[in-house]
C-alpha cells in the first residue's frame, strides 16, 4: 500500500490510470505521425502495449473524446 500512495502522490494518478495515458499517448503519437498512410489497427494497437480490441477504444474515447478512427481522420491534413 506504500507503493500505492507514494506513486500516486508524486505523479498525481494511480498506476492504472498512468499506464493507459502512456499507452494513449504513444498510439495518438503514432497516429499523427501515420498521416493518413493506410493504418494497421491491429499492429499499432500491438506496438502501443493493447492487446484486444476494447482498450484503445475506451482509452481513446476517455482520453480524445472520440474512436481511435475519428481521431486519426481529423488529424490527416486538409486537400
């Protein structure tokens, strides 16, 4: 319980919450940096640490306020 505290008390969340920002933070990285090029959700979910299908879903949802698919389609540049 420890652990848990200190953890929290220096990063400001638990350790739950910051393992999904990170993963957020790396699949939206890799998103922006895609640039419209055709997209291998399965892949990139796999190089971002998620390992089923829901996870990025939520996350992206939670944490963008849209699917992972509406995210990557209002980052691709205008015509």
């Amino acid at each position: 319980m420890h652990l848990y505290r200190e953890f929290r008390e220096r990063v400001g969340l638990n350790a739950k919450t910051f393992a999904m920002v990170c993963r957020f933070r790396r699949a939206s990285s890799a998103l922006r940096e895609a640039k419209g090029a055709a997209l291998d959700w399965a892949g990139l979910a796999s190089e971002c640490g998620y390992y089923d299908q829901s996870p990025p879903i939520h996350a992206f949802r939670q944490f963008a306020g849209e699917t992972p698919q509406a995210f990557a389609l209002g980052r691709l540049p205008a015509p």
